[in-house]
C-alpha cells in the first residue's frame, strides 16, 4: 500500500526470468552473423525470412516467460518480488565525516511489483506482434534485400534492451537497459544509412536522448551519494534501498529532501529526452526515417514509455510519508512540460500531411497526458495524507493507476496505428509500383519516371481507402477512437481520469490550472487531428491513381492487426478488473472487487463522478473530443467513397457521416490554412530551425575555434620554445669560429672571469 | 623461478634484442626473407607473455589471491643488487595495481601484431612491437626508482623508431616531438627521484643501501619510511613534499597526457603506424597514470590533499576541452588522438576525487581505456590502409562498401563514448559517483564532456558509415578499383579487441575487483580509513 511495504516481501523472481532478457541478447549476434554468411541464399530468404522466422520464436519465448512471471506474481498478489542475479560492481568508499572505508556495491538484479508486470506484458506482447509484422513489412519490399538481417538483430537487441530496463531492479541498470535502447533506436533509425536524411535523424534522435541522459546519469550520482549512508553493504541506487521509507526518513530528518528532489529534477530530465517532451522534442519526427516496424516499435509501443517508466518509479519516493509535500515543485513541473508537449504536439499535428508524422506528434502528445497525469499523481501522492485517509487513498492511488492505464491503453493503441499506417504505406507503395510499371508499358519511349517523386506517406495521395483496405481501416478506426477516448473503449478509461485529476489538483494548486487547461483544450484537439487523419486516409474519393489500386496483399500484416483490435476494444475487461486501482495501488490484487463493481468503480472515476465539478468537467472533455473536434474534422475532410465501391458494414456510417457533415458544414479554411501559425506549425515551431542554427554556429564553430587555438596557441608556444632554443643554439654556435686566436681570447677571457669570481669569493 | 624476470622481462627483451641484431647481420637484400619467420616467432613470445599473465591471474602460476595482496607489498617479489655503490637493485613484483597494466600489455602485443600482420619491412616491425612490450612491462613490475626510470626512457627507443621508420609523411618531426618532449618532462621528473633518494635518511634506507652513498633507489623501502612518517607528520617536510610531488608529477602528466601538455600526442599518433599507436594509447599512457599512482600519491599523500583542486582542473580542462577540440577536428586519427586526452582527463579526476571508488573508476579507466582505444586506432589505420585518407569524409556510405570496417567503426566509437555494458561506462558511472561527492557542481563540466564526445562520434560516423549511398565515389586515387574491406587479420583483431570489450563491460568485477581491493588498503594506508 506505501512505501513501506514495498520492501521486504521476500518474494522471490523466477531465475527464469533471466531468459526473458538473454534470449532475445543472444539472438543478436546470431541473426547478425548468419545474415552476414548466408545472405543471397535462397533458404536464408525464403525459409528463415532473412533472420524473421529466427526472431520470431525467442520473442515468442520471451513472451511465454514474461506471461509466466506475471501469472505467477499475480497469483502471488505480493507488492514486489525481487532477486539478485550478480554483484556487478563491488567498491569501497571514504565516509566523509568519520573517515571510514566502507564497503558497496552495484547489483544486476529483478523487481516485480505491478508496474513491471503492466510494462512487461506491454513491452514483449508488442513485440513479438511487431515481429509478425515486419515479416510482412520487411521482407516483401526489393529495398530491404540482404540488409534484413540487420533490422531482425537489432530488433531483438531493442527488445531485450526494453525487457531489461521493465524487470531490473535498480535505477543504474534501468539506465543500462534505457542506453541500450537508445544505440538501437540510433542503429534503427538510420536503417536506410545511405539517405542523408536518415543519418541525420539516427544523430539527432540519439544526441538529443543523449542530453537528457547526461542529466540523468548526473541526476543518478546525485542519488547514490543521498542513500548511500542507508546502503553500507549493498547498492544505493535499488529500489529496495531507495523506496525503503526509513531511508527516506533519514534522509529528510537530515534535511537533504530539497537535494532529493534536485536529483529526482535531473533524472526526470532524462525521462523528458527519451519521451521526447518539449524542449527536446524535436528528435521523435524525424525518427521516422527508419522502417515503419521501427516507428511502432520504439516511437508508440517501448522506448517512448522508458521515459514514463523512470518517472513512475519514483512515486514511492513521492508519496513516501517522511517526504510530505517536499516535491510538490517537482510535480508541477512535470505536469507542466506534459501540459506544454500535449498541446504543441496537437497543434503540429493539425498540418502534418505525412501520415506517419501526425502519429508521430500524436504520440508526443499522448506520452504529455501522462506525463501531466503522473504530474498530478504525484503531487496528491506529495500532498495529500493517504497513508492514512482512505478517501484520499483512493484518490491517490486512481490518480496515479490512470496515468499508468493510459500508457497500456496508448501503447496497444499507437502499436496498432502504426502498424494500420505501416499497412497503408506498404500497399501505397505496391499499388505505387504496379500502376507505374504498367505506365512505363504504356509510354515506353518517353522514359518518363515519376518514381523518385510519388510519396507513399503522403496523406494527399490517399483517401477513399475504406473500402480496399478494411482490416487496415478497422483497426485505424479503433486506435484513433482509443486515442480519442471514446467512452469504453481503450484511452477512455484512462484519459478522463488524467484530465480529472490534474483539475482536480489545480483546485488546490493554482499553478496546475495552467497544464489543467491545456491537457482540456488538447482533448478537443486529439479529436480532430486523430479524425483528420482518418478522413483523409480513409474517406472520400482516391486522391490520386494509385490510391485507387491498393488492396491487402500479405497476411503477416494484417495478423497483428487483428491481434490489437479486441485488445482496444477489451480494454473495458481490464478496466473491469480495477486496472487503474491496481497499477496505482501496491496493496491491491487484480479484480479485488468483482468484475461488476470494479466496472462500476472505473466508471465512477472516468465517468460519472459523484462531485458535479469532475462530473462536469469530463463531459466537457469528452464534447471537446467526440464532437467538436471529429465534426470539424469531418466538416474539412470527409466525404463519400468513391462510385461502386463499398466498406464494411462497420465502416460506413463513420464514412457517410462524414459526408453528410462535409456537404452541409464545409467551411473555408484556406485563410487560416495560409497564415502565418499554419506556416510556423509546418515549420514545427522553429525548433528544429533553433537547434540546428545553435549547433551549427556555436558548438560547431567554437570546437573549430578550439581546435584552431589549440593548433596556433598551446602547440605554438612549445614550437615557440622549440625556435627559440634552436635560434638560441644557432648564436652559440656562431661563436665555434675555428679560428684559434679566436679560442684563445675566449680562453683568457674565461680565465679572467673565474679569477674574478674566485677572488670575489674570497 | 623468477616468472617476472625471466619470463615477463626477460624472455620478450632478449628475444627481440637478438632477432634484431641477426636483422642486422643479415645482408640487405635477404631481409625481406626473414620477415615471416621473425614474426612467427615474436607472436609466439607474445602469446605466451599472454598465457603467463593469464595464468597468474587465475592463479595457476604461483596461486596468488589478487584480492588479499595489501599495499605496498607485492607478489612475485624478486630483489638482486645491480649497482651496489648506489644502492640500485633490480628489484620487480606485481601487485593490484600493476598486474592489470602488466596483463593488458601481455594482451595487446599479440593483438597489435595481428592486426599489422602484414606491415612493412615486418622484420624489423614485429621484434620493435617486442621490444616495445618489454620495456612496457619493464615498466611497470619495477619496484626500484633507478630501474623504473631506465625503462621509463627505454620505451622511447622501441617508439621512436617505430614512427620514424613506419610513420607518415611528417614522421621526422613527429617522431622527434614525441622523444624531446617526454624526455624533457622526464629529466623534471628524474631530478625529482634524484633528490628523492638524497633526502632519505641513511639509517632508513633498508639493507640494499648504497655502500658509497648509503642511500637506497628501492621504492617499496621507500614506501614503507614515508608511510610510516606520514602518519604522524609529513614525509620529507610540507614544503619538499609539495615540491616533490610537483616535480614527479609534470613528468607524468606530460605522458598522460593532461592539458596543456597533451600536443605531442596528436602529432605522435597522426604520424604513427597503426601498430604504434595501438601500443602508444593502449598501454604508454598508461604509464602516466601508473606512475602517480605508483610514486607520488603512494609516498605525498598530504602534497596530493594539497594540490587536490589543482589536479582536478588539470583533469577538467583534459575531459572538457578535449572533447571540445575533438568536435573541431576533420582528421580521423587527429580526433581519436585528442579523445584519448579527454579520456585520460578521466583518470586526473579520479584520482583528484580522493575517494576509493574514484581510485578505482581511474584504475578500470586506464584498463577499460587500454582495451577499446587500440580498437580505435586499428579502425583508423584499416581507414588509412583502405582509403588512403584519414580525413573525415574522404569515403562515406562504409556500411554498405565495407561493412567490417563500418561494424569495427561503430562499435570502438560506441565503446569510446561510454555505452553501457561495454568497458568504459563502468569507470565513467563510477567516476561521477565520487566527482559528485567530492566538487558537487563542477560535476556539469564531466557532463558536457559525456555529450560532446557523443556528438563528436556521431557526427564522423554520419560523414563515414551513413550517406553516399548509389552515388558514393570512393576516394581520389581510388576510382575504379574494387572497394576494400577488413582483411583476415584485422578481422581477427578487431573480433578479439571487441569481445574483451564486452566480456569487461558485462563483467566489470573480473578485473575491477583487484583494483578495488588495491584502493581500499590503499586509503587505510594513505588517508587514514579505519
């Protein structure tokens, strides 16, 4: 339930765990080397996928062992299960004040409470989903030949870099696993190494993670120093030392809590780079330079959330009681970098064209909701006494489940997207080849090429794609609606008690209305830039040619699809089960109450609040984002399907609403379209412009002055040395004349000094 | 059986000494015959330096338990007079802090002539890599001033002629750089040892005193006097120490190398071969940071305590300002040079940090630094040898042409920028732990360092591995013909160097646990922990 009780459960962690993460390490090297070997072997293509099909099993085995331990923890329904699997580093260290050499170390080990076994199911489900995908993704695109086994090795490395990061058991190897991720993510990105484009983004996504991660790694040696007089013998950055709550007590009876929250302020920088939050944002866009299973993988699904991760593991620190309302800064500023990002996010996303890109901000934005939910959790964890009021107890622990539940339900969610989009593009890019190919039939003589120009991502190129694609459609309608958060599927669940709560610590925090108000308005946003995309893509008559003669080709893609549709639509089962109680609450099992009442329980939190105020309020987020932002959507983008062709029964409602809005509520938007926001939202705000304008002309141009001034001043001074001494030699040397009278003056004359000298001394 | 003399010393110093002087009775056009052979026979001498070493460490020779050895007293511990007038005995042994060194070099020297298998005129090559080792390791088992220094001198020799004959178009003036500049320094240092020895009280100085001058060079004696007048008082005096301690100093940080004294070494490595500096950033550096730990910080403890900020901007402006140079730099060896200053800042700053854990972060730096920057520099020379450019650009699109070159490429850079799980990252993580306890805020300038040198690394990977694609021309020179990559040998080695890397990555403790071991009886000693 607190703090307290997170230590010393002695419940151990299976040793098979270990294979959760070994596994998939393992199968790094081999998929790399065999590629290398076996490349251009028809049985390396065929047969084995280029490495696919080798993936493909250890990332199911690694979801068999994550399912049994979570079965296991469950069943179990302990607060955490820990074991240690190696001392890592072993060190001595000078106490300050008694002199002392005491003895430390730095412990590779796992923890399980029920964060993990959220994180953990997310992580390796998806994973092996992802998987199955870029089977059919990767291998049936001509560009990817011969370099496949390269994306299925660092994949697996990803995947156990994520695993990893979820199950370890202290903050130093959740840093290990999260820098892991982050040379994958580098290697992945820049797949496609041979466009500039890539490369760049591979940097950027890895230079820019990386300023948030010098925080971080400063922010960890911060924490080591603050625990470490509680961890004489052990290791001061585990979570069993640094969650433990007569630690905490020591260190706030000591009066270092202000030091506390510094080192949790530089930790949380390094969260803000690897979820991409503003100010250093500007990496996830671009880093859909790499293949689109890539997009799913790192930038919806795992990497994103480490950021989420780092900073929901610090609520037993928030709410500990020995730390009561010490971190209360902390928490607002959280919630306000999330409030910020959701909002820039959504409004960048109103333009975007590219559909992979307006995911991109999507994520972005959905990543700011819950970081301004763990924000507002963490301040009532922070402030409210919940250890020992029960009404605040629940409001603590919901507050803080929500924020949890919406990573689950955004990261099923965004998974699934991505992978629609993956679809979307996949076939754009067939149907692409196959009308061009019968083009360059046609007009054989004039050698027309028009490939280098046509773009598969380009929302302008679709449209109408409701009915060629309806398992792509389907499952882009449901992410989007879970995005959305219409009421009982997916996002819903979760994003009405984000928004809920974060007013509801406004009340009490004036400075919260400011990420309060933000996280409202962007609820409407989501509605239209989500519609948006799915109006474009989906509805209307085909933009262009070869939007007309996409179909669904290979099974491997639509698989996964058909995986996370009932996962979204489910979500009202987990909910059932008091997720969002759960995830928050260390003390309660999974489904305490009953399928019934815990539906009940949810809903009151997400739906129909008691308090006229949050009853209120949710009712406007929810008309914020199921009319007006969808109807404005639909009013500039929608339309009928093209003559002949028909959706899914399902599907054509969405669609013919969509043209009765369009036909009667059409406005004019090419004014706003053409002003200056439009022109700064394209330009992502100028950010990116900034950033580079810096590097370039400060860091780059003063590490040149340095080199210069090292080349010219420190090594021009011993070459100064070096002439003068030679210059020197040389006059000396002039007087060697090898002339005798010469000599022998100088003879007499030394002579003459040392009588001198001598008769002086005497 | 004297294993360290005889075997470690001796064996690859005689070996070498005698293939070089049959090169030179040998007339001129029959030498190029002799090359095979020669290297035949230096690689076995080096792979058993390796086995050797190797069985030390597991104990299998002389069962020594690396963990319980203690300060200031050594195993393998040989003592014989050698100029009884002065009181100099050649006297070697190993302890926690030199094995690794000694382990490391052990382990380069066949490393390093793997990956120039094939080097030119490789007759006279591959003995003076040999040779190189044992003055190296000379080096490091010496537990006697006057021998220490001899071959502190002696592995400029083996250096010198390596970038002068080997080296590039400006190998005269590099070569001469890197001589007079250390030895200068050296000479500051020796006067330093010299008046060290005058100032011992005859009565202290232990039964190998000079029988002329009744003075003693034997260090671990040396040791033993000043620990035990530091305890209560200070050793020789706060003023002499300090002087002392500043003039032993300048000769090691001059070979660190630590800003502003770090110019030769760019122009060393630049003009090098690869096999020089393999050996030049994998273990002569080294001897720098051995050397502090080995003279000064054992025998001036409280001149240390003194000048403790001193040696911390020292370290400082290395890390910062190398990496800041580092940025600057369009040749690709000229950048990996100046990164070994940065990383060598590390080691000042442990040892500035004054906490056994910042002992031990330098110690791993230097053993963790001795592994991956011999794998940088293999990068850059394969670079040179296969594109015939060191600048930065000269060839892009690696991953596609030469992908071995492109996969070492990544890997060394990925390694040198402190990646977790492989070598580097531990001592750095464990460097900010003390940094943080001991200069608080000063921690922000380590912090920069760690960001730009991965901006550095990523920005040459970008102009080398990624881009080019279709339209990639490969170097002036170079159009039409196949497009090289890694050849058998530099495979190997870069396979070997890269899994050392991990295997100390993933399992730090192997070696980390001796050094720690040598730190903690060191601070009981010298700092006074109870």
């Amino acid at each position: 339930m607190s703090a307290e009780t997170v230590s010393g459960t002695g419940l151990e962690v299976p040793s098979f765990a270990l294979l959760i993460i070994l596994l998939p390490m393992l199968a790094f090297p081999v998929i790399l080397l065999l590629g290398r070997l076996f490349n251009g072997k028809d049985w390396w293509r065929g047969a084995l996928k280029e490495g696919g099909l080798i993936a493909l099993p250890v990332m199911a085995a690694s979801l068999i062992a994550s399912l049994a331990v979570i079965r296991r923890f469950i069943g179990e329904t302990s607060a955490s299960a820990t074991s240690t699997v190696m001392h890592w580093v072993n060190f001595a260290w000078q106490d300050a004040a008694t002199g002392e050499i005491q003895l430390f170390s730095m412990d590779f080990g796992f923890y399980v409470d029920h964060t993990t076994v959220m994180l953990l199911f997310v992580a390796s489900f998806l994973c092996l989903l992802i998987n199955i995908f870029s089977i059919g993704y990767m291998n049936t695109d001509p560009v990817n030949d011969n370099r496949n086994h390269r994306f299925y090795a660092e994949f697996v490395l990803f995947c156990s870099g994520m695993l990893g990061m979820v199950l370890s058991d202290s903050f130093l190897w959740l840093f290990i696993f999260w820098e892991l991720m982050g040379l994958c993510s580098y290697l992945l990105i820049g797949f496609y190494y041979e466009r500039p484009s890539a490369a760049y983004a591979a940097k950027k996504a890895f230079l820019t993670t990386r300023v948030g991660d010098v925080f971080l790694v400063i922010g960890l040696a911060m924490l080591w120093n603050l625990f470490q007089p509680h961890a004489v013998g052990g290791d001061a950055l585990a979570y069993s030392v640094v969650f433990d709550g007569a630690n905490l007590q020591a260190i706030a009876d000591a009066g270092k809590s202000g030091a506390l929250q510094l080192a949790l302020g530089f930790m949380f920088i390094g969260a803000v780079g690897k979820s991409a939050q503003f100010p250093l944002h500007v990496w996830l866009p671009d880093a859909m330079e790499g293949p689109t299973p890539v997009s799913a993988l790192i930038h919806a699904a795992t990497m994103v959330n480490a950021g989420l991760y780092l900073v929901a593991r610090m609520f037993p620190i928030f709410g500990a009681e020995a730390m009561h309302g010490a971190f209360t800064d902390l928490a607002f500023l959280i919630a306000l970098v999330g409030g910020i990002t959701a909002c820039m996010a959504a409004l960048i996303a109103f333009v975007q064209m590219d559909l992979k890109k307006v995911l991109a901000y999507s994520t972005m934005s959905q990543l700011a909701y819950i970081f301004t939910g763990l924000g507002a959790a963490l301040w009532l964890a922070n402030s409210l006494d919940w250890h020992h009021d029960d009404a605040a107890h629940t409001i603590v622990v919901v507050a803080f489940g929500a924020a949890l539940f919406h990573l689950f339900n955004h990261a099923m969610a965004k998974g699934m997207l991505f992978m629609a989009s993956g679809s979307v593009i996949h076939e754009m890019h067939h149907a692409h080849h196959d009308v061009h190919h019968h083009h360059d039939h046609d007009e054989h003589h004039d050698g027309h090429h028009e490939e280098d120009h046509f773009d598969a991502q380009s929302m302008a190129n679709m449209g109408g794609l409701a009915s060629k694609l309806p398992i792509t459609a389907t499952a882009m309608l449901v992410g989007s609606a879970s995005i959305i958060g219409l009421p009982l599927i997916g996002g819903f669940w979760s994003k009405e008690g984000i928004i809920a709560n974060t007013w509801r610590v406004a009340l009490e925090d004036p400075r919260f209305f400011l990420p309060a108000i933000l996280v409202l308005v962007t609820a409407g946003m989501t509605g239209f830039y989500m519609s948006r995309m799915w109006f474009m893509t989906f509805a209307g008559k085909p933009k262009t040619e070869v939007a007309a003669h996409v179909h669904e080709q290979t099974p491997w893609i639509p698989i996964p699809l058909l995986v996370l549709i009932p996962m979204s639509l489910s979500a009202i089962v987990f909910a059932s089960l008091e997720a969002t109680h759960y995830l928050g609450d260390t003390g309660s099992h999974l489904g305490e109450m009953g399928l019934l009442d815990g539906f009940l329980y949810e809903m009151e939190h997400a739906f129909a609040n008691h308090d006229p105020f949050f009853l209120v309020l949710t009712y406007i987020a929810i008309g914020l984002s199921l009319v007006v932002g969808p109807m404005a959507a639909m009013a500039l983008y929608g339309g009928q399907l093209a003559d002949g062709e028909e959706a899914k029964p399902w599907l054509k409602p969405f669609v013919s609403l969509s043209a009765r809005v369009n036909k009667r509520h059409r406005f004019d938007n090419t004014a706003l379209a053409e002003g200056s926001l439009a022109t700064a939202l394209q330009e992502r705000l100028y950010f990116d412009a900034w950033y580079d304008a810096a590097c370039e002309k400060i860091v780059a141009g003063f590490s040149n002055l340095a080199a210069v001034f090292d080349r010219r001043v420190v090594d021009g001074a011993i070459k100064g040395i070096e002439s003068g001494s030679q210059s020197t030699s040389r006059q000396v040397r002039s007087l060697t004349t090898g002339s005798a009278r010469d000599y022998i003056m100088m003879a007499a004359l030394g002579t003459l000094l040392i009588a001198l000298v001598l008769w002086g001394v005497a | 059986m004297d294993l360290v003399s005889i075997v470690l010393v001796g064996l690859p110093m005689v070996v070498s000494l005698l293939l070089l002087s049959l090169v030179g009775l040998v007339p001129a056009a029959l030498r190029p015959r002799l090359a095979v052979p020669m290297r035949l026979v230096t690689f076995v001498v080096g792979v058993v330096l390796f086995l050797v070493t190797t069985g030390m460490f597991f104990g299998t020779l002389g069962e020594v338990d690396w963990l319980g050895i203690g300060f200031n007293t050594y195993v393998f511990e040989e003592q014989y007079t050698w100029i009884e007038s002065l009181g100099v005995t050649w006297h070697v042994g190993l302890d926690a802090l030199s094995f690794p060194m000694v382990w490391l070099t052990a382990f380069l020297l066949p490393v390093t002539q793997i990956a120039t298998w094939n080097e030119k005129r490789g007759e006279v090559y591959h003995p003076l890599i040999l040779l190189m080792g044992a003055t190296l390791i000379g080096v490091f088992v010496s537990l006697d001033l006057f021998m220490f220094y001899i071959f502190w001198e002696l592995t400029l020799i083996p250096m010198f002629f390596l970038i002068l004959k080997w080296g590039g178009a400006e190998r005269r003036y590099a070569a001469q750089k890197f001589f007079i500049y250390t030895f200068t320094a050296s000479v500051v240092m020796l006067l330093g040892l010299v008046t060290l020895y005058f100032l011992q009280q005859p009565t202290q100085a232990g039964a190998y005193a000079g029988s002329f001058t009744g003075r003693s060079f034997d260090l671990v004696n040396l040791s033993e006097v000043a620990m035990a007048a530091n305890t209560d008082g200070v050793f020789l005096g706060k003023t002499m120490q300090a002087v002392l301690f500043v003039m032993l100093m300048l000769g090691f940080l001059v070979k660190l190398p630590a800003a502003p004294f770090h110019t030769w070494l760019p122009d060393a490595h630049v003009q090098a071969p690869t096999g020089g500096s393999m050996l030049l950033a994998g273990v002569m550096l080294k001897m720098g940071a051995y050397g502090m730990f080995r003279i000064p910080v054992t025998l001036f403890p409280h001149a240390l305590e003194q000048f403790q900020f001193a040696l911390m901007l020292f370290g400082f402006v290395s890390l910062v300002y190398g990496a800041i140079v580092c940025l600057g730099q369009t040749n690709l060896k000229k950048m990996v040079a100046y990164s070994s200053v940065s990383h060598m800042g590390v080691i000042l700053l442990g040892i500035a940090s004054q906490q056994p854990i910042g002992y031990a972060a330098a110690l791993f730096m230097m053993f963790a630094h001795g592994i991956i920057s011999p794998m940088l520099f293999a990068v850059c020379g394969a670079f040179k040898h296969h594109y015939h450019s060191m600048e930065i650009g000269a060839m892009r699109g690696m991953a596609k042409h030469s992908p071995w070159i492109a996969t070492s490429m990544m890997f060394g850079w990925m390694a040198s920028l402190g990646l977790p799980l492989l070598a580097g990252f531990v001592a750095e993580f464990m460097l900010l732990v003390a940094y943080w306890a001991t200069f608080g805020w000063w921690i922000l300038g380590p912090g920069l360092a760690l960001a730009i040198t991965a901006a550095y690394y990523l920005w040459s990977m970008q102009r080398t591995i990624f881009e080019g694609g279709e339209a990639t021309q490969p170097p002036a020179g170079m159009e039409g013909k196949p497009i090289p990559d890694l050849d058998t040998s530099e495979k190997v080695a870069m396979l070997i160097l890269a899994a050392a890397t991990v295997l100390f990555g993933i399992f730090p403790f192997i070696a980390l646990d001796m050094m720690d071991a040598w730190t903690q009886a060191a601070f009981v000693v010298l700092f006074g922990g109870a």
